[in-house]
C-alpha cells in the first residue's frame, strides 16, 4: 500500500537553473512528486520513464531542439494529452507564439508568479481528467466513440480547445494540426462519433463555458464572458449563444 508521499503525482520539471528548480520545489512539492532533468535534450526519456501528470520546462529558444521536447511529447499517443507549461526570461511576444504553436498548454515569463503557475497547472491537469471521465472507450457497436483511438483523438481535440479557449484565431485548421490529421478526416469523424462538425464542436464547447461562468455568477458582463470564450465581437457571442440555447445570455444574468 502507498504512503501520502507515494502516492503523489509525479511532475517533470526541466531546468539547468538550480534556483529555479528550488523556487518551483518550494510551490509544487507539497502535492507532487517532483521529478527533475536538466538536460532538455534527455528529457523525453524521463517522460516516457516516468509518465508525470504533468511538465514544466525552460524554453530559451536557441534553436528547434528546445521545442522538440513539446513535439515529441504530442506526437506518441501515450502521452501527447500531457499538460506542459514553458516558463522563459525572453519577453518578445514571437515566443510565445511559437510555444503555442508547438502545442504547449501554457507560456509563462520568470519572474513568474507561484501562485498563478501552481493554479495554471492544477486546472490543466484536472481538465485531462474530466476529458478522460468524459469520453470513455465503449463497447464495440455502442453509438458515439468506439474505440481506444477515437477517445484518443475526441481527448485530444477539446485538450486544445479548453487550452487555447478565449484564443479567437483558433480555427478547424489548428485543431487538425493538432490532432496530427486532415481538416477533412477531422471532419469525418466527428461527424461519425458525435454528429457534428468540428465548428459546431468548438462552439459547443465555448458556450458550455459561457453559461457556466454566467450561471454562477462569476462573470456578469457579457463583453468579458465573450472574450473569456474566443470571441472578439459581443453580437457574434450573443448570437452564437442563442444558436446554441435558445436565449440571449442577458436573461441568464437576470435569471
């Protein structure tokens, strides 16, 4: 039988910088168990050796082998629902950018805040969980996903989505990059699996978040809930809304 401490999650932390590895062991050793690579050309061995719940890693951008790590990561299928947060010293926006677009979950600039990055990491790492009780492998010939790939890649789509949720360019085309297929096979099997298409998914998705943040009161502006959710435009949200369910999102305040 486990002890508390052994049953800890475990979370990979990939730094050469002996004070920053103290700094997150000070935030995040008191509910994981800590596991450390300060070589970031290793460190994917120490992913598959020890499957973390999570990743935190240094990115200086210095050439394509820092972001390999991501890569690598979301291209095997038994870890690419990995949460990974990239923490840097570099401040231009263009980094971000590309840590995005190399899928990584979450960029964060040192000096960075520990309370943001250890509720930043909680909140991913419980969204793959959600996601996983979401969307259970079924039975052979049973309506909706089928098979072990299919979760895989129903997992995978809304990972993204909830990632990259109040990102108003993502679009089919990024969600098929990331699900390492073709717009139109994505299109396909959604439509076989749930009957829709990746837009109406996507957009399914986003006014779920929208009603949950109205209805409990955590947001009472429309104009903030709609960029909260991907939207740039507050009349596209509100009609997007009532496509979705029926009423304008004001009644659900006043409600």
């Amino acid at each position: 039988m486990d002890n508390g401490t052994d049953a800890k999650p475990k979370l990979l932390l990939v730094d050469e910088d002996k004070k920053v590895i103290e700094q997150l062991r000070e935030v995040l050793e008191a509910q994981f168990d800590l596991q450390i690579s300060a070589n970031i050309e290793k460190a994917f061995s120490d992913v598959v050796q020890f499957k973390p719940v999570g990743i935190i890693c240094e990115i200086i951008f210095s050439g394509n082998c820092d972001l390999g790590l991501i890569q690598r990561v979301r291209k095997n299928p038994d870890l690419a629902a990995t949460p990974i947060i990239v923490l840097s010293a570099l401040q231009a926006r263009y980094n971000s950018i590309k840590a995005y677009n190399a899928l990584a979950d979450l960029y964060l600039r040192k000096p960075f805040n520990p309370e943001e990055l250890l509720a930043s990491l909680s909140g991913l790492i419980r969204i793959r969980e959600l996601l996983r009780k979401s969307y259970p492998v079924e039975s052979p010939g049973s309506p909706g996903v089928r098979s072990e790939e299919d979760g895989q890649l129903i997992n995978r789509l809304d990972t993204i989505i909830h990632a990259r949720l109040a990102d108003p360019t993502l679009n089919v085309k990024d969600l098929a990059k990331a699900c390492f297929t073709s717009e139109r096979n994505l299109e396909r099997k959604l439509h076989d699996l749930l009957g829709i298409t990746p837009s109406e998914h996507l957009r399914k998705i986003r006014m779920n978040k929208a009603w949950s943040l109205l209805d409990s009161g955590q947001q009472t502006s429309i104009c903030t809930v709609a960029k909260a959710v991907g939207y740039r435009n507050e009349r596209s949200f509100q009609r997007a809304f009532n496509t979705v369910f029926g009423k304008n999102p004001s009644r659900l305040i006043r409600s």
